[in-house]
C-alpha cells in the first residue's frame, strides 16, 4: 500500500482534477451502483455532507438511539445543518418501520415543530457489536420511508462487513438507500478517508460543501491510492477477521469471567462483570497484560479483529485477557 501510494499519479483535485482520486471514485460508484462518488477525509465528513445534501435547516432526522450520529455527531449536525435528531431506541439497533413511524407520530406536527427530513440507519450497529442489519429489513424500511416521502442515508463505515456476512453485494445494500459512506480506514485498513455516494445532482453539491468544510484537497491521489488498493485488496481478507472474531469469542467466553453474545462480523462485545472489575478498570489490567481493548459501557469492552491479526495473535490475546481476569482476587473466589 506504501509502494502503491507513493506512485501514484496525482494531479490537483481543486484545480482540474486528480486523476487517481477520479478512479477511486468511478469504482466505488461502480461498486454502489451509485451514478456518483466523493472522496471525502472520514467518514464523520462524508454523513455531515449527506446531511447537508438531504435537509433543511430547522428538521429534523429520525434515526436510532443506538447509531453512530445519534453518540458522536449530534453537535455537528445540529452546528453544521441546522438539524435536531429525532433517535428512536430499538432493542437490536435495526430501524423498523413500526419504530418509523412511531418516531413520526410520537410529535404534533404543526409550523412550530421540526418537520422529518431524512432517515438515517447505520450498517453494521457497531453499539450492536458489528451487527449486519439484512437487506429484507432495509427493503422494508426504504417501503416505509418513501412512502412518507423521506430520503434515507446510510452511514456505512464498515458496510462490507455486512456484505461479506451476508452475501448481499454492496451495491444490493445501496440500493435500499439514497445516499451511503463507506470507510477506507475502519475495515478496510486504509490510513484515510471515506466515500460517500448517491445522485449526481447530490454528489456535486456535496462536493460543495466539502470545501466549505475545508475538506478539499489538493494532490488527493497520494491519499485516494491508499484506499484504492485497500478496495482492491483488501476486501478479500474481511472473511478471515470475521473468522478470527469468531475464534477469539470462542477462547474469552472459556473463561467464567466473560460473557458475549456470538458475533456476527468483526467486533466481539464482551461482559467483564464476572472479573469484578469495572469495564475502565479492566481496559487498564489488559493494557498490562499487554492488550488494548476499548471500554464500550460499565460493563462490556469491545475487542475488533482487522487486518493484521492472524489466528496466533488471537490465541496469545485471549490467553493475556484470562491471565488478566485471573489475577483479581474476586474471581480467585469462586468455585
């Protein structure tokens, strides 16, 4: 990846076009089966534009408790478009039409309040723990939406988690929503960047506000080549993380001090309560044990498998992880 970005062709994306970053683009349309593509810096960039793109100030998206908008990027919708977020909170992350309309009918509609604007879902539910939300049930809410006239966008990130789960294509995933950003960097192990797709007429105006945002870029391509060949090589290896997800949820559930549901992609979300640590506390004990795990509630840390990690690192970060458990005096006392 290295190699391939330090010769790339590049030219000036602001100034006539960088052709790199052009290819990048046309292929991740291509694979969307989206008419238009924009290379953007993160994802957080590539959903605030498609806010921008979808709404009007003073509405309001309805969404769910659980996603990525509703956690981290509440302030920048509403700083950036405008725009308040009406979230819903579903028992498995998955946005149903009932919870549709529930989220629509729950406020009197009249001059003074928010009107919809938009839909927003995320694939996978990463507060789910990697969850892949299937097509049948986006079909049903896309049935749902535009019967209610409302656009519906798709915070991806790591989207070809959910195609490699599911067997579903990525454009098959697309073509269920208006808009979608895709992540380079979360799944795919590209250092930089996201793509948001969709329309033309509404990839042009992002591309718009993107430089309002100070997201445009010169010589592009050195960072479009990067997430090239992340596309181009990369998406193959998606069924060995999940494997490894699989196998190192098998090994941590060994030990009494676990619990996790069986994951569904690349994240393993896992109760430490059994430890008689806190979920804080015990992000510290297996950074001494020499593995970094993310503190996800009081409770619960998140492990994630990437590119990178073989079966051997598994194994040898289960065994840290129940070394860890194992030197706290709660858990020397049980039977």
């Amino acid at each position: 990846m290295r190699r391939f970005t330090a010769d790339a062709e590049v030219g000036d994306d602001l100034y006539g076009g960088d052709p790199t970053t052009q290819r990048l683009e046309r292929r991740c349309a291509e694979l969307l089966g989206k008419e238009a593509a924009l290379f953007t810096a993160s994802g957080t960039l590539s959903n605030q534009l498609a806010i921008r793109v979808h709404t009007e100030r003073g509405s309001e998206i309805i969404t769910d408790a659980k996603y990525h908008i509703n956690f981290f990027e509440g302030a920048a919708t509403a700083d950036l478009s405008g725009v308040v977020l009406n979230p819903v909170d579903s028992p498995d992350g998955i946005l149903t039409p009932c919870l549709l309309d529930a989220a629509v009918d729950r406020k009197r509609r009249s001059r003074p309040t928010s009107a919809p604007s938009l839909v927003w879902i995320a694939n996978t539910v990463n507060y789910c723990g990697g969850r892949a939300i299937s097509l049948s049930d986006l079909a049903d809410l896309r049935a749902a939406s535009l019967a209610k006239g409302l656009p519906t966008h798709m915070d991806g990130a790591r989207l070809p988690n959910s195609s490699v789960a599911t067997g579903a294509s990525l454009a098959e995933y697309a073509a269920t929503v208006d808009t979608v950003a895709v992540s380079f960097a979360k799944t795919l192990g590209a250092p930089f960047g996201s793509v948001l797709a969709g329309p033309a007429e509404l990839i042009e105006r992002a591309s718009v506000y993107r430089l309002w945002y100070g997201g445009g870029l010169h010589q592009s391509g050195f960072m479009a080549a990067a997430a090239l060949y992340a596309l181009e090589h990369n998406m193959d290896q998606l069924d060995e993380d999940h494997a490894h997800t699989r196998l190192l949820h098998e090994f941590l559930v060994k030990s009494p001090a676990f619990s996790s549901p069986e994951p569904e992609t690349n994240m393993v979300i896992a109760d430490v309560s059994g430890t008689g640590l806190s979920s804080a506390e015990f992000v510290s004990a297996a950074a001494e044990a020499g593995v970094k795990v993310a503190r996800w509630t009081d409770t619960q840390v998140r492990l994630v498998a990437r590119l990178g990690v073989d079966e051997a690192v598994v194994r040898d970060a289960a065994r840290r992880l129940h070394q860890a458990a194992d030197r706290q005096p709660s858990l020397a006392m049980k039977p």
